[in-house]
C-alpha cells in the first residue's frame, strides 16, 4: 500500500521514522548501557570522599609457635628461700614458696576480637582530580552516542530516499510498459491497413521485452531498497514502508553561518576538547600523587580469651597516617610531561578536524546547490521531453512518422522522467548530507 502525503506530512513521516530508528538501533542501546556504566563510575569517584567503615570479627586457636622464657624461680627462689631461713630461726615456719622459671607462648591458645574500623580521607587530592575525570569521560560517552544518532539520522534519510528513488523508478517502468503496449497495439493496427511493415510490428513488440527486462531489475531494486531501510531501523525486512511527497523548495543557505555552526555544534571537536580536559586533569593528578596524603583511621572493638563485654575486653585506637613519596625516580614527573605532549599533540588534531570540518561544509552545500540546479534543468527537459513525444505520437497515429521516431520519442521521454527521479532524490540527500555535516537541521 502506497500512501502519499503533503510536504508537512512528508517530514513527519519521515521523523517518525527516524524516531523509531534511534530507539530501536542496537548500537545506541550498547552506547545506552556505556553511559550508564559511566555514570556509575562517577557516583565511585564520589564515594572515595566518604568514610570507609568495615567490620571484622575472628576467633583464634593456636598451639605451638615461638616462647619467651622468664627465669623467675631463678631470681626469686634465693630471695624467697632467704626469708624462709630467717623466719624458721625466729621459731616461725617458712611462707615463700619456690617458684619454677616460666616459659610464655607469644600466642594466645584461643582468643577472639571483633572490631569496627573506620578511615577517612583528610587530605587526598587526587580524589577529586579522579572525579573530574570521570565527569569528562561521562560527558564524552554522551557525545559519542550524539555522535552516532547524527550519522544515523542521515543513514535513515539516504535510505528513505533511495527507496523512494527505485519506487519512483519501478512505477515510471509500470507507466513505460502501458505506453509500449499501446504502441503495439496501434502499430498492430496499423500493420492491418497496410500502413507499416511488419519489421516495424516487431520492432514493437522487441520494446515491450526491453521493458520487460528493465522491469525485472527495477524490482530488485525496489525490494533491496526497501530490506535495507527496514534493516536500519531493526524492523521486519518486509515491513511496509509509508511514502510521502517531497518539497522541492530551496533555501538560501549562509555558507559562514553552517560552517561556524558546525564547529560549534559537532561532536568531534566537543570529543577533543573533552580529551584536552581529560589530559589536563592527568597532568594535575600526576602533580598530585607527589603530595603528601594524610587519611584517619579509627578501630574500636573488643578482645580476649573469651567473648565478654566488660572494661577489661574492649579497645579503641585512633591514628592519623601520613603517606608521602619522596623520591620514585622521577616517574611522577616525567608522566606529568608525557601527559603535556599528549595534550599538544591533541590539540594539533583538533586544528586539523576544524579545517576538514570547514572544507565537508563548503563541499556539501556546493553539492547541494549543483543538485537544485541540476533538478530545475531535470525538470523542464522532462517538460519538453513530453510535450515532443506527445506531438509525435499525435502524428504516428496519423502515419505520418515513422515507428522509429516514436520510439526515439519515448526513450527520450523516458530517461529524461528518469534523469528528473534521480536528481530529485539526489536533492534531497545531498540536504540530508549538508545537515550531518553542520550538525543543524534544515527546514524545507
């Protein structure tokens, strides 16, 4: 089914279906799911400024391992055995027992902690430097799925058009046939009142077979045409396609404007300036890794041979820990210098993107206005191409021309209709082409 429609409900048709296309698209939906990742490596960026606080527990059993000896019998069996003897020659009984040396595990049999930990940033700057950034790598996996919706749109609109170029072909076809077909059977009339030759009847009928031919590959076109667009926007490849009619108004187009818009505007140079962000926040995180880094750190908990919860068994320390590396030999440094000569380089990329940019611009819109002029041209030899081959067909039904010239007529007639086809559609995807390259839509 073909359903056609004004100008205005050409470029909602075609929006719409360039809507479907954005939504559906399989890449779009992986560079969904990367700005999604993105976004949550910036909410961890985040999170290092908060405190980190963990709890461990554990229950010890242990047997064997390193011993101290502690030789107290040895110094206070003399002592004690002193102090027996003089209180047995007083008459009194000795009270000091002998003591036996000890020997001390340095682990405990059993023994049980459980603690709650907490550490806290006090001065860590490359925290924040990490957080800016993901910020930049966020924002740049968002002009990259920019990016890609902008080259999508123009892929859906050239291949809207192109199909809409081969329908318009195949009908022109179906129109050639019928007038094939009529002249065969004028000349077929003409052959009976001996008014041509046979040889011309069969010239005749060798142009229904040549139209016929065309046909066959107008329709591979057509249906290749319509498997592609629907191939685009992940739709069934039979899908039927809705057709509108076109505008063939042409704007008057500023040069300077969609060239500075397009710099403005396109994802690329966005792209680069973002990894120049990027470079500078490097160089600065180099700079700041050879800083101190102070973080406090705080346990609280409780230990023992056994689990109980008294003054005896609970703990609590604190500690300020600072961290500076004095010398690495000079890795930080020369990485700090590394990361310069990659933002030079970045920016020498960025100068060349801007003139490419400029010269895609004047190409296109040069482009587009070749392509109106070659439509206007288009449309009045197709004009004349007609009003001829209806005065000659007037006069072949006369006899007063030969079939050869009829036909001569209708060729003339038919490539010109074709030529008209081709720079219509070509029109329009050269504007398709001239919008993606200065990233602004423009109206027709």
């Amino acid at each position: 089914m073909i359903f056609v429609y004004s100008t205005n409900a050409q470029t909602n048709v075609l929006d719409e279906y360039i809507k479907q296309g954005l939504e559906s698209n399989l890449v779009i939906k992986q560079n969904q799911m990367a700005l999604e990742s993105a976004n949550y490596a910036l909410k961890i960026a985040k999170g290092l400024y908060l405190p980190t606080i963990s709890t461990q527990s554990r229950y010890t059993l242990s047997k064997g391992g390193r011993t101290i000896d502690f030789p107290i019998g040895d110094l206070l069996n003399p002592v004690y055995s002193t102090l027996n003897d003089l209180l047995v020659s007083q008459g009194g009984t000795a009270q000091f027992p002998m003591v036996e040396n000890q020997q001390i595990n340095f682990l405990r049999e059993k023994e049980y902690e459980a603690k709650l930990s907490i550490t806290q940033p006090i001065y860590y700057p490359s925290i924040a430097i990490n957080k800016r950034i993901e910020e930049q790598k966020l924002y740049m996996t968002q002009t990259e799925m920019n990016q890609f919706q902008r080259e999508l749109t123009f892929q859906i609109k050239e291949a809207y058009y192109n199909y809409m170029k081969v329908l318009n072909y195949y009908d022109l076809i179906q129109k050639t046939k019928e007038v094939v077909k009529e002249n065969y059977r004028v000349s077929s009339k003409l052959l009976e009142n001996n008014m041509i030759t046979r040889d011309a009847l069969l010239r005749a009928k060798s142009e229904i077979s040549k139209v016929e031919l065309i046909e066959t590959e107008a329709v591979k076109n057509r249906e290749m045409a319509k498997s592609y667009f629907n191939f685009i926007l992940n739709r069934n490849l039979d899908d039927e396609i809705i057709i509108a009619s076109q505008s063939e108004n042409f704007l008057t187009l500023d040069k300077s404007e969609l060239a500075s818009h397009a710099l403005q505007s396109r994802e690329e140079l966005q792209l680069l300036d973002q990894q120049i962000l990027i470079m500078d926040d490097v160089a600065d995180l180099n700079r700041a890794e050879m800083l101190p880094r102070l973080i406090l750190a705080a346990d609280y908990g409780i230990q023992g041979e056994d689990l109980t919860f008294d003054n005896d068994a609970d703990f609590l320390t604190a500690s300020l820990v600072l961290q500076w590396d004095i010398f690495s030999g000079n890795t930080k440094r020369n990485k700090k210098k590394q990361t310069l000569i990659e933002k030079q380089r970045i920016e020498y990329i960025k100068e060349e993107a801007q003139d490419k940019i400029q010269l895609e611009v004047k190409q296109d819109l040069f482009e587009v206005e070749q392509q109106y002029k070659s439509l206007n041209l288009a449309q009045t030899r197709c004009n004349e191409a007609f009003e001829f081959y209806r005065i000659i067909e007037k006069r072949f039904r006369l006899g007063e021309v030969a079939l050869i010239e009829l036909f001569d007529a209708r060729n003339n007639m038919t490539e010109a209709e074709t030529q008209l086809i081709v720079t219509q559609y070509d029109y329009l995807t050269s504007m398709a082409k001239l919008e993606k390259s200065s990233a602004k839509v423009i109206q027709l």
